[in-house]
C-alpha cells in the first residue's frame, strides 16, 4: 500500500518550504513550542517595525483597538466572544490567572489529574498551599477502551469538597484527547468548577470554547495556531470574570476583565498582534481539513514506527487521537528513567538530527512524534533508523 494511502498526502514536501525549519533535520516536535510558519514570521516583523517607527504614538493611540480587533479575530476562530477573550503569555500564565485568583477556603479541594502537565499541577500546589486547601488527583486510564472510562475515573474523584477542577483537552504525555465537554457537564452538575487546559488544543482539533461547557478555557495558540511564540489566550465565562487577576497587575486592574489583562506594563504585543496571521495560514493549509490531516499523517506514523520497531503503541478510541502519538521504543534494554529519556532526545538530535520528545512512562520509554502539514513519511523513516542504530 503507498503511503498516500496509508495517511501522507503527498502535499508535505512542499508545504515544509513555508517553514523555516532546519532543512537537514526531522523535525517530530510541532507540540512541544510550535514552529511559526514563515509568512507569520513575515507579518510579526512587519508590526515590529510599526511599533518601531513611533512607539509612543503606537502604544497610546493604535494598541487598544488592535489588540480587541486581535482578540476579536481569535475568539470568533473559536466560536467565542471577543468581551471574553483575552491575551496572556502562554497557557501557563492563563492557568496561573485561574487557579491564584479563585477564592479557594482551608480544606477546599482542587482536582487534577494523574497526566495533568506538571508546571499545571505546581501551580494547583501552590494555589491550594497559600489558602490552606489541598489537591487531588484523580487516576486516568493510560490507554482507556472509551471516553467514559475517563469521565468514571474523574467523577471518582469527587468529593464534597471539591471547588475547582483542571482538566486537560490534550494530554501533553499521553497525547490523548479527553472528552472535555461531557466532563465539564458532569463536574458542573455536582457544583465543581471547571478549568479546561487546552495548551494543545486550538488549531489541532476542532474547538468552541463556550460549547464544551467550562467555566474557564486556557490555551496556547503558539502550538497549533501557528501564532508567534508566546502567544496564549484565556477565555472565562460571563460569570467567572469578576475577580480574575491576570499575572501582572497593572493600570486595568479594577476595569473590567478584558482591561485588567490588556495592558499589564510596557512588553512585545507582536505575538498577540501577529495570532490573526497565524490562523489566517492554518485555515490556507486546510483548518479542519488540515487537522483532519495531521492526524491521519499522525496515525500513518505511528504504524510505520510500529513495524520498523516491532512494537505495539496503545491502542485508544479514535476519537481520543490527535495530531500526537505516544509510541513505545523497542525494550532493547534502555533504562527507563527520566535521565535516560532525555540522554536518548539528545543523542537524536546531536547524532541524527531527529527532533522527537522522549518520555519514560509506565516502567518504558517511548516517543511522542507530532505530525504537522510539512512531516513527511521520510521524517518518520529517519527516526525509525535513528532509535534503530541507537538500540542496537
Ligand atoms: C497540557 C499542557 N498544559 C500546559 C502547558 C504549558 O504550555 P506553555 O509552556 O506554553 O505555557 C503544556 C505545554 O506543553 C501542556 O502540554
């Protein structure tokens, strides 16, 4: 069977020209920082040298309404209102925001997860820490038959205690994608709040933010929305704005939500200025069908990986699956500890030129390899060889 077939589209060769990736390398990482398609590149220079050109003018008069326009043009790519969208580094700021503002009393419980990212759940420690309150966790499935064995698994985790809940949309290590929506209602009717982390999510499935039912939505539009770096976005509820603070407090604080965080002291606004370009490319190469794509090229990975390695990878729902994989390396007596997940990452990229994340889970190693519209079936070929000649 031709890899077209099987996944590629054949399109992936030429579209890796609008990167500037490193032509020599294999690059299997679109997840970990995204990779700025080069016309967003283009149109984030072009805004610099406008601000450039007379910074105080910029600032004072044009910024304002750029940024709302920006945000407005964002929040309608994901079904949303621009009144309750706003601008934030990254998802970690948005989470940040969330879980330091939400007025949590001794005892109280914040729920994660067992995959919930791990700068997340350092914030839910310190959050729960600085109010007396405590975290929870509740154990997900690692390969889970359905959706529902992650919603019984959450809902396990309840207790009467429970004020706040953080859910992942995408999971960063299992690269799993977690039914949010019937989440959100289940954790709503027992009168837990809901913050969804999304830092994987806009521009790899589809998404409308108000419909999955959450009280808030973190997300990064650096990965998958071809956004410049760093580029996040927070979305709360009409009724979950009042009293959000964003990570800095500057001269919005006390003016409403989308003032508290539009100006938080003098910074690069180019990336949040640049997010419209970098949907404008993601909807050129496709929008849905593009994601559509990447994870069909994601699966197609996978299987080829899967017969040079002579391995299994976890078999999930489709509908849990994205544009990222988890796949297990070859059990040729690699330790599998942290130390040497990350001695395997670097010897890749030093020695191969492979840039792939490598992750000790589950008494294993394995790969995350990301598929993106310019990963090719030699991209692929050329990690099988690597961990090949590695493991032999
Ligand atoms: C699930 C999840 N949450 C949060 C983050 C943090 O993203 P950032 O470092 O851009 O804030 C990541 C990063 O990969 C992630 O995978």
């Amino acid at each position: 069977m031709s890899e077209t077939a099987t996944g590629f589209t054949g399109r992936e060769a030429s579209a890796r020209a609008l990167w500037r990736l490193d032509s020599g390398a294999a690059y299997l990482n679109h997840g970990g920082f995204g990779a700025t398609p080069g016309e967003v590149l283009d149109a984030r220079a072009a805004l610099a040298d406008r601000i450039e050109a007379a910074p105080g003018p910029f600032f004072t008069h044009d910024y304002p309404a750029l940024l709302r326009a920006a945000a407005d043009a964002v929040a309608a790519w994901l079904g949303a209102d621009g009144h309750d969208l706003v601008f934030v580094d990254n998802a970690t700021a948005a989470v940040n925001a969330v879980l330091r503002s939400f007025p949590l009393r001794p005892g109280d419980e914040i729920l994660v997860t067992t995959t919930t990212y791990g700068a997340v759940r350092n914030t839910a420690r310190f959050a729960a820490a600085a109010a007396g309150a405590r975290v929870a966790e509740a154990v997900l499935p690692f390969a889970p038959d359905d959706a529902g064995a992650v919603v019984r698994a959450v809902e396990a985790a309840v207790t009467p205690r429970t004020r706040l809940a953080v859910i992942d949309h995408v999971v960063s290590e299992t690269a799993l994608v977690l039914p949010v929506a019937e989440l959100a209602g289940r954790l709503s009717a027992r009168g837990v709040a809901v913050l969804v982390d999304g830092a994987h999510a806009p521009g790899q499935v589809p998404l409308a933010i108000p419909a999955i039912g959450a009280d808030w939505y973190a997300a990064n539009l650096h990965k998958w929305a071809f956004a410049p770096r760093s580029c996040g976005v927070l979305w709360a509820a009409a009724q979950r704005q009042e009293g959000l603070v964003p990570p800095v407090v500057s001269w919005g604080w006390g003016q409403g939500f989308t003032a508290a965080f539009d100006w938080v002291g003098t910074r690069d606004p180019t990336p949040w200025l640049a997010a419209p370009a970098g949907i404008a490319a993601h909807t050129r190469l496709g929008g849905p069908r593009l994601m559509a794509e990447n994870r069909r090229r994601a699966a197609a990975a996978v299987r080829m990986l899967e017969e040079a390695w002579g391995v299994r990878a976890p078999v999930v729902p489709e509908t849990m699956t994205g544009a990222m994989r988890l796949v297990p390396l070859p059990d040729d007596g690699l330790a599998a500890d942290r130390a040497s997940a990350d001695a395997l990452r670097r010897r890749l990229w030093q020695e191969f030129r492979v840039e792939v994340p490598v992750l000790a889970l589950e008494g294993r190693l394995w790969v995350r390899p990301a598929a993106q519209a310019y990963t090719t079936p030699d991209d692929v070929r050329r990690l099988a060889a690597a961990v090949g000649r590695i493991a032999r």
